[in-house]
C-alpha cells in the first residue's frame, strides 16, 4: 500500500510553528570549536577545525580563527562534525520534520503524492518552522492507465503527456518521477518534455525496458534493484551473471541508482515484538499506527518458513549486488522510503546506511555517499553535502568518529539546519511537542466532529451573497464521517437543495481534522442539476494560507471550468466536450447524484484532482440484490447504499489495497420525503447487517 492510498481523502497537514519558540535563526556568529570536522570535500581529511557559521551559511573554516568580539562558541572539543545527511527517497509527510532533523538528516527528496500540500511544504517559511530538511519534491507520480494512486498523473501516450505535464512544470516541481506503468511513447514524451525544461526524469525502467534501454532513452535515475534483473526472472532463481548487463549500462553512464534495500529487510522482521518500534508510533499519527499494524499482520499471517527462506534469499541477493555495484564504481544514492510501514522517518535511512555496511563498504564511504556524493548526483554540489565557506550550515555533530560506528549518527549531540543550532534537549523537545500534538490528535479522534453547513447552493464564484433565495427548500441535510482501518480521517456535512424555478443543487462541506485547528483540510463542493444534467460545479479547497478555487459551468455545448489560486488566475477558460453527470471530489453529494441516475449506463464524470484540475472518466453503475449501488470507475470498486429518503447509510470505496469505509451519522428530511430514489431503483431489503458490500 502506497502513501497516497492514505492521502485519498488526507492531505497531510503542515505543523503550525513554535515548536522551537525562542529558536529563531540568528544573524550572530556561531563558532563550532575543537571539533574533527569531516569536510566531505575532495582532497581533504579531518582534522581538528574551528567551524563558523552566519545565518544560513558557512563563513568561516580553519585551523586557527581569531573569533570576532561577540561571537557564540561551543565547545565540542573531541567530537566529530560531519555534513548533513541527505534522504534521496521518500514519500514525505511535512508532519515528519522533527523525525528526519533529531536524526541529522537535512534534505528530503520525495518521489509524488499530494501535490500542493508538498510544494506548499517546500516553501522556505514551512521548511524553517522546526526546522525541517530541505524538500525536493516530484509533485505527483507518474504512471500509466489506470492511475497507480488517486493523486497520481495517469498518462496514456504523448498526447496526455503533452496536456498534463505542462501543470508539473508551471508548478516548479524538482524533478519528475515514474512508475514502471508509463507506456513507452508516453514515458519517451516525458523525457523530452522534462528535458526541455531542464528537468530529470527518475524512476524504475517502465515495464518491459532495460536498464540499457532506459539510459539510451534519455531516463536521468533509476530507483529500486529490480530493474537490474532480466525481465520475467525472479529473485528466487536470477544469477549474479545475469546483472552485468545492467551494472555495466549504469557505470558507463554514470546513472544514479537508489538501491533501498530496507525495503526488503523489514519483511524479515516482527515489529510487534520490539518495544521500541511500537513506542515510535506515538510520534506519528494514528493513521500510520492502524496502517502499519495491519501490513504487519497481513505479512506475519503469511511469512512462512518457506516464504522467510524466499525473502531472506532475496534480500541476500539484493546486498551482494549493492556491494557489487560499490565495487565497480556505479553512483549509488540512499534513500529510506519512510513513511511506508515500518520505515520511520529519518531513522529508516540510518537502517539503510547500515545495510550498505553488511554490503562490504567502508563506512567512511557509505558517509561520503549520503552526502557529498549524495548531493552531486541530484545537483546540489556547491550548496549541500559538504562544508566549505559558502556552503549552506547543515551539519552534525557526533560523539564519535562516525567512519568507525555509523550509529553515533542516529544520535546526534548537535544538529544544524540551514544555520540553526540545535542542541540535544532541542532535539528531545521537538520530539516530546511533536508527541504531545499526537496525543491531542487521539483524544480529538474520539470527540464527535463538528462541520458547519456547506454554503447554499447558489453559490458560485464570486456570487457569494445570493446562496440561497426565496422558494429554496432545504429537503435533506446530514453528516457522514470516513474511516480508513479504522482511524477516522474526515467528515462531511451534505445537504440537497430543492430550487425555485427547478433543478436541485448537492452541497458539502469536508473536513479534514488536524491536532491544528490552524491548518487543517477543508473542502467545499457545490453542484447544481437542471433535467438531471450537471450546470454548474463551484468548490473550494483550504489548507493554512492556501485557498483553491474552480468554478465549472455547461454553456454552449462544452464543460468550461474556471481556477484561482488565492484569488489569482490558474487556468482560465478550459474545456471539455463532454457533459458531466457529476464532479467526484472524494464528496458524498457525487453519490447522492449517483442515486438518481439510471442504471447501466455509461455515466460521464468530471475527476477533480489534488490541484482541482479535471479529468473526463467513465463510471458504470448497477443495483446489487441487497439494494447497494455498485460501481466501477477508473481508480477502484466502490458501493455504497442510501435509505429511504435518500442519505447515504454507508459507502465502501477501494483504493489500491485500501478500503474507505463512509458512514451516515446523522441526517434530517424535515418531515419530508428527502431525496427519495426513482421507482426503479428502490432499495431492496437490507441485508441483516444492513451495509453496502463491494463485489
């Protein structure tokens, strides 16, 4: 299960600030003294330096400084500085920020997921609240069809490349990153495209392309090992001959490759068993706890001694060919993929680091790989990886010379991000606030949500005034709340509009709790239906200081939608021939629309992305026996059923190996019928657990 499977309806939301109150960056002068300094720069061995920070920067470096009068200095007399360490694979969470800065990792390259919570996250004035590591973000995944995650770009062959790409690029994404799914004209497209605009282009091979292949396309990096074996041979079976291929295409090249071998090391393990895994969750939301046991459960329900042989055998596999590749001189990247299960942030890539040892490298080079080496490989030379007058202020000190123990890394007495100094009880305070916003988030979990009533359903752009007007009736309004294992993770209020002069507008309100009232997710929807054909889609999306808007009217024949980004033009004026039935924006009112539509039919629906951006998709809708509404779309299986006035008793929607399971809290009809199905569609009798059930 991929992060994004959670972030279906969970943009993950930005920490407030103040958690280092009092830790502003200071323009004085710091001095680091007695220290053995690892520059990382080429030519150079530690030795004993006086290190002199200003701001953001590095400004002074040598064996014999006369400090200016009134500069800081600390004694680290005996301990070790090295740069900060650099994460070049990640599925990040801004919520994270104090796990990857306790442990000195300072530059976090994440590989796609929710796109404008991440590129908001990489913002300077979010990256400094912790501080947290420098971001680098691909934005959003992209793959083939159909979309590998709900927030993925789905691109079908160039001509969807040429449409949808231009939106990464206008957003100033870092790099692009690609699932094996791409097709091949489409992944060729992405290349030349990413080129032009200076950008690189990583990811596996697609499916059915080489490593050679691959490199000779134009393709900048490479994650994962299983690209370097031939295709359709197995870990269980594949020789160490069968690789050379592979590691001599990427040494010629000189392509960079994120080997993530942790990736296969948790599955050996029972983290149920370790205290010290299961205290670890209370950092992290309880999303990622219900999450993570359960992946747990699954693998230990499966892992064999048969399957353990298998794995290990594949894991042994993976190690002797990350020595191999060290060996022969590949440019070898690490990275962490936390938060996937059992990957905690920061700590994950110390796991990696120390996999890298087991391989049969040095641990002076293992070092020089997650920073200088790191930083060449993703163009930050000059800027990170090494310390050296001018260069940014990310550093760590240790206890220990961290070339004979990697470990005293994970431990770190100081940390400095981008020139802020952090002590150790800094370090244990960010830790200690960060948990205490987890315990709020679990005692709030257990409080009834309250959502205000969507605005009326005459609202559109900006006619806010007129919402509602004189001979509106107001036939149904309720709440639903979703959960995903268990955790709730939104809630919507929804109501039906009966209109003046006719038609019927479906409004809602999600909300997106947060410990942080200041910051959490909102989304308002608003969709008005004249004959049972969609005129108008008005919705909004808030998260902190961002506000997103898209306005979608039918007029003359085409679908035209409008987008402001805090109150500015987005994208002006697009259109789509087809005529929506509905817009599906994770919003119970889609469904509610749904209900009224006949059976069988092909039903035309308008697929709002993260960014509000629309993509025309096909839905197929049938009534089961059991009265359930059972529908196929592009992204998963999704059921759903609505009682007799027509509010939705509950909603199951698969995504990937995730489940979404909605259900109505509350509703009220107002003595009325509500929003009663048409004769054909009655529901049957409900089953005797009276819920929707996927096929």
């Amino acid at each position: 299960m991929l992060k994004t499977t959670l972030s279906l309806a969970l943009y993950l939301v930005l920490p407030s600030g103040g958690e280092l109150a009092g830790l502003h960056r200071s323009q004085e002068r710091t001095a680091f003294v007695g220290a053995t300094v690892h520059t990382m720069v080429p030519g150079e061995t530690p030795r004993i330096l006086t290190l002199v920070l200003e701001g953001e920067r590095i400004v002074a470096l040598a064996e014999d400084l006369e400090l200016a009068p009134g500069t800081r200095q600390i004694d680290v007399a005996g301990r070790h500085i090295v740069p900060g360490l650099i994460d070049a694979y990640a599925h990040f969470d801004p919520d994270h920020d104090a796990l990857y800065t306790a442990v000195g990792v300072t530059c976090v390259r994440d590989v796609g997921g929710d796109r404008l919570p991440l590129l908001l996250a990489r913002e300077p004035r979010h990256r400094n609240r912790i501080p947290g590591p420098a971001l680098l973000t691909a934005g959003a995944l992209i793959g083939g069809d159909p979309p590998v995650t709900p927030q993925a770009v789905s691109l079908q062959n160039e001509h969807s490349a040429e449409k949808f790409l231009p939106i990464l690029f206008d957003e100033e994404v870092d790099f692009l990153s690609i699932h094996p799914s791409l097709p091949p004209t489409a992944w060729r497209k992405t290349i030349e495209l990413a080129h032009a605009q200076d950008l690189e282009v990583w990811g596996p091979p697609p499916a059915g392309q080489t490593i050679g292949e691959a490199i000779a396309a134009g393709q900048d990096g490479f994650h994962f090992l299983d690209g370097l074996k031939p295709d359709g041979v197995s870990w269980d079976i594949v020789q160490g001959a069968a690789f050379r291929p592979a590691v001599a295409a990427l040494k010629d090249s000189k392509r960079p490759l994120v080997p993530l071998l942790v990736v296969s090391a948790i599955l050996l393990e029972n983290q149920g068993q370790g205290a010290a895994h299961l205290s670890l969750l209370d950092l992290l939301d309880p999303i990622y706890e219900s999450w993570w046991k359960a992946e747990l459960a699954d693998r230990i329900e499966l892992m064999s001694p048969e399957n353990r042989t298998r794995v290990q055998r594949m894991l042994d596999k993976k190690t002797q060919l990350v020595g191999d590749l060290a060996r022969e001189g590949v440019t070898l990247l690490p990275g962490s993929a936390g938060a996937q299960p059992w990957l905690f942030p920061g700590q994950a890539l110390h796991r990696e680091l120390a996999l890298w040892v087991e391989a049969g490298m040095p641990r002076g080079e293992v070092l020089q790989r997650a920073t200088r080496g790191a930083a060449q490989a993703l163009g930050l030379e000059g800027e990170r990886g090494a310390l050296f007058v001018g260069a940014l202020a990310d550093l760590i000190c240790v206890s220990a010379d961290p070339r004979e123990d990697l470990g005293v890394l994970l431990d770190p007495d100081y940390v400095c991000v981008r020139g802020r100094v952090l002590e150790r009880r800094d370090l244990a305070d960010l830790l200690e606030t960060l948990a205490a916003r987890k315990r709020a988030l679990r005692s709030d979990l257990q409080r009834p949500l309250e959502i205000a009533a969507p605005p009326g359903p005459r609202t559109f752009g900006e006619q806010q005034e007129a919402s509602v007007e004189s001979g509106d009736a107001l036939v149904l309004d309720g709440t639903v709340e979703t959960r995903l294992l268990g955790q709730r993770i939104s809630g919507e209020r929804f109501q039906v509009w009966q209109l003046a002069g006719g038609g019927t507008g479906y409004c809602g309100r999600i909300r997106y709790p947060s410990a942080d009232q200041n910051v959490e997710r909102e989304v308002v929807v608003i969709q008005v239906l004249h004959a049972g054909e969609l005129q108008s889609c008005y919705a909004t999306l808030r998260q902190a200081d961002m506000v997103l808007e898209s306005c979608g009217l039918w007029v003359a024949g085409t679908w035209r939608t409008r987008t402001r980004f805090n109150g500015q033009p987005l994208r002006e004026n697009e259109s789509i021939g087809t005529h929506p039935r509905c817009v599906d924006l994770s919003s119970v009112t889609s469904l509610l629309i749904l209900g009224q539509t006949e059976l069988g039919a092909r039903i035309p629906v308008l697929h709002m992305r993260e960014g509000l951006e629309v993509d025309s998709v096909t839905w197929m809708s049938e009534l089961d026996d059991r009265g359930n509404h059972q529908v196929r779309t592009p992204f998963g299986q999704l059921a759903f059923r609505l009682n007799e006035k027509g509010a939705p008793e509950r909603v199951m929607q698969r995504r990937g190996t995730g489940v979404l399971e909605t259900s109505l809290r509350d509703f009220d009809a107002f003595g009325g019928g509500g929003l009663p199905l048409p004769p054909a569609k009655k529901a049957a009798p409900a089953s005797a657990s009276g819920e929707a059930e996927e096929d």
